[in-house]
C-alpha cells in the first residue's frame, strides 16, 4: 500500500469514528464498538486495506493510548469527591479483580479443558474493568456521585491488578519452576507502592514547574503537561513499578492543586484521549480476523464466558468486595452491571500472542468475543439500569471556566459559568441590589436559551446561568461570595 494511500485511509477512519459517534448516541451503545468494527472492516479479512498482525506494535500503541486516556481520567477526578469511596474503590481493585479471575479461571478450566495455568492467565486478563470504557460511557450521565466516584476510582487503578495477575500466570505458563506465587506478592506490593510514590513525585513536580516556568508561548504547555504523563510511566517502569497507577495519582495531584490554563490544559487531554481512544479501539479492530472468530468453539466458549463473568463473576466480586462498605443493593447491582470491558482485557490479551504459548490465538480470540459480547449487553444498558435504579441524580450547580485568557505571560483572568439552582438567595434579586465586589463583573446571563444583557434592574432567575468575569486569583473568593459556608 503507498503512503499517499495509507494517510487517506487514516483521514477517513478518522473522520468516521467521529461522525459515527452520532450513530452511537441514537442507537445507545459505546461508540467503542463502532471504532472496533471500523478496524475490523479495514483489515485483512474483510476488506483487506490495512494488513495488520504485528501484536507487539499493537501493545505498544496501546500502551500509549491508555498513558493518555488515564491522564485524562486523573485531570477529571475531583479528590474531595472521590476520597470517601478511595477505599471500596480499591477494594473492587484488588480482592474484586483477583475474585472474578478465579472464577473465569474455573470455568475456563472446565469449559475450555485448559490447563489451571492458562486458564487462571485467561481470567487475569479479562477480570478487571476497563478505564477507556468506563470514562467514556459515565461521561454525561447524571449517575449518582457516589457510584460514579468508585466506578472511575476502580477502573483507574485496577489495571495495576491485571498486568501483574497477567504476568504472574504469563510466568506459571511458559515458566513454571521458577515462577513463584510468593514472589509474586512481593512484586505486587513495590509496584502498587512506588507507583504511588512516584505517581505523587511527579505530579508535585508537574504542578510546581508549570506554574513558576515561563515559557515563551502558551501553546507549549499543554506539551509540557502531556510529557509528564509519559515521564511518570517511564520512571515508574524503570523501577518495576506500576507505570498506570503513576500515570494516574500523577494526574489527580496534578487536577487538585492550582495549575496555570487548567481548562486550555484540560481541554487538549480531552481532545488526545478522545484521539487515543479512536486510535486505540481502531488498531485493536485491525488486529482482529474475523474468520477466525465465526469458529464455533470460540462463539460458544465466548458466549458462555462472557455470561458467567457479567451475572455471575462481577455481581460476586462487587458484592464480597463491598462487604465492609456501606451500598444500598441498587448501587451494588449498578456496580456489579457496569463492569464494562474493553481495551484493557484486549491489549493483555496481546501478551501471550507475543510470547507464543499454546493457545495464544484462541486466548486473543475469545478474550476479544468476551468483550464485545460485554461491552454490547452491559454498555447499552447501564442508561436504562440507571434510571430503573432510581441512581441518576440532579446536577448541582458548579463554577465553570468558559473563557481562560491566555498570553505570553501567566493568565489573570476568566470568564466563569455559573447557575443559579432554585434554592439560591439571589433569585428574585435585582443585579443593582447584590452587594458584587467591584473586581467581579456579570458580562451576560443566559435564560432559556437566550443571551440577555445585564442591567441593574436585571432580576435573576432559577437555573439562569450567569457568565462573571473574575481575576484568576479571585476565584475562591467569588466562589465564598456565592456560596457562602453554612
């Protein structure tokens, strides 16, 4: 294929992920699966305009998408809201990760008649829930705080518990004298550890050299930010530590302090993430022979596997590992429904291929059809789950930056977005009687749509979302100003 071809391939598969996501919204299921379909569709059995085996490559590029989309993940997560479920979160984490993996491991064992070695690699690679797929199905949606906070805690530090049950049964297989279930803790332990330790070194690193550097243009340091991500899995790696769980503590230190251009910072790892996800799932697809997968062992297999690890593998897992823990039965059967898979289980699958034990390709094959199978049934209903379990909840107003101005030097303004819930004391007030601080300034309201100029006699109303204009180094006090504490 020449290269002229090749770039205008990957303009159009990139420009049909994105406009496909609309279809995925309409028919309610995670667009991951229409990027998946993308790849599949230009690989080799289908089409065959992109011919792709190279497994190796495939778990490096994915490597490098789930570097961005858990940095992303981070930059997103609010530690005064995630803090209290910390605990269940990594409950679900490690003994919730290593239930379900036992019990694929015995089924696969007795469905599949794989040895107790493969069958238990088998369950580490599909055990643990998916970060890209989490992220990207919970974003938008109205899902109860509480529940949201475990579920994005959960799926961003159990890859740590995958990669090292992945490895450790990997070493059971092609190694098994050596290969030693103590050691294995041991290893577990430094690389939860000091990918902590390191996680939380770089982003104080991140935070402190972002804001005191001067950079000769704004537009470098959302490349400044983005390397860091990199250098915390680097480190992290070079030490045999937790290259996820660093990439992830690095990025909610880096969310919970104050950071120069927040929102233009965070606006670009959205805009990567979504990139690396399309990039991801699209390679991933290309790795996929269709052919391969119509074998019927593999379907029924597949099938089988997939419904013993949603209604029996992940609803036991969530429950046992929740045991301590205060959750009402709904909140635990929307937990134990929102296990997703997806580009985790995937990229672990890769690992046997590029070690070549027996049944590799099976192993890929099935892990695969598992995740599809999952993805489709539970992505497409957690919306519908949500609602039945009475667990969306009504968005509390929030400050939002809408514009950060940005220049040479460090910015000193913004534009916030705020809305007044029904409850609040200036309802019914006129602009003219708020006691507003001189360096605040109302630059518009919108009110059913429709941008209206603020006067005096301007009276504000429920759910007007005021657009105020504020010193960067202000915030906090508009922020006491308009919500004062009880």
């Amino acid at each position: 294929m020449s290269l002229q071809f090749t770039i205008l391939l990957i303009g159009i598969l990139l420009f049909a992920a994105v406009w496909t996501t609309k279809l995925s919204s309409r028919l309610n299921i995670p667009a991951l699966l229409i990027f998946i379909a993308l790849g599949m569709i230009a690989g080799s059995d289908i089409t065959g305009f992109i011919r792709f085996d190279d497994a190796e490559l495939a778990q490096l590029l994915g490597t490098v998408a789930l570097i961005i989309i858990l940095f992303e993940g981070g930059l997103q997560t609010a530690w005064k809201e995630v803090r209290h479920e910390l605990a269940p979160s990594l409950s679900l984490a490690t003994s919730g990760v290593f239930i379900a993996t036992s019990i694929v491991a015995v089924a696969s064992h007795y469905i599949l008649g794989f040895s107790w070695a493969n069958a238990f690699l088998l369950g580490a690679i599909v055990g643990s829930t998916d970060a890209a797929a989490i992220f990207s199905v919970l974003s938008g949606q109205p899902i109860r705080r509480k529940v949201g906070s475990t579920l994005e805690v959960e799926s961003g530090t159990n890859d740590p518990m995958a990669v090292f049950l992945t490895v450790l049964f990997l070493e059971f297989v092609t190694n098994p004298e050596e290969a030693s279930l103590l050691m294995g803790l041991g290893s577990l332990v430094w690389e939860m550890s000091m990918g902590l330790l390191i996680g939380l070194f770089i982003g104080w690193t991140a935070s402190t050299l972002i804001n005191r550097i001067d950079l000769s243009s704004s537009s470098f340091y959302p490349i400044l930010l983005m390397s860091f991500a990199f250098l915390s899995f680097g480190l992290a790696d070079t030490f045999h530590a937790s290259g996820f769980l660093a990439v992830y503590v690095t990025a909610i230190y880096i969310s919970n302090h104050e950071l120069v251009y927040r929102q233009t910072l965070v606006r670009f790892t959205m805009s990567m993430a979504h990139l690396a996800q399309i990039g991801m799932f699209i390679v991933l697809g290309l790795l996929v022979f269709p052919k391969q997968l119509l074998d019927i062992r593999v379907i029924l297999s597949s099938v089988a596997l997939a419904l013993i690890l949603i209604f029996i593998a992940r609803p036991l897992s969530v429950w046992i590992s929740l045991l301590p823990f205060r959750y009402s039965w709904q909140e635990k059967v929307f937990i134990s429904f929102a296990g997703l898979k997806g580009a985790v289980p995937i990229i672990l699958a890769t690992y046997p291929l590029v070690a070549d034990i027996e049944n590799a390709s099976m192993i890929f094959n099935i892990v695969f059809f598992t995740v599809l199978l999952s993805t489709l049934i539970q992505g497409s209903m957690l919306t519908f789950l949500s609602e039945r379990l009475r667990l969306n909840e009504t968005q509390t107003s929030a400050i939002h930056t809408v514009i950060e101005f940005m220049s040479i030097g460090k910015p000193n303004a913004e534009i916030i977005e705020l809305t007044l819930p029904m409850s609040h004391p200036f309802i019914g007030t006129t602009i003219s009687e708020i006691d507003l601080p001189q360096e605040f300034l109302i630059t518009a309201i919108i009110r059913d749509d429709h941008i209206i100029t603020p006067r005096g006699d301007t009276a504000l109303e429920g759910n007007d979302q005021l657009l105020l204009l504020t010193p960067k180094h202000r915030i906090k006090s508009l922020k006491r100003f308009l919500f004062p504490p009880a």
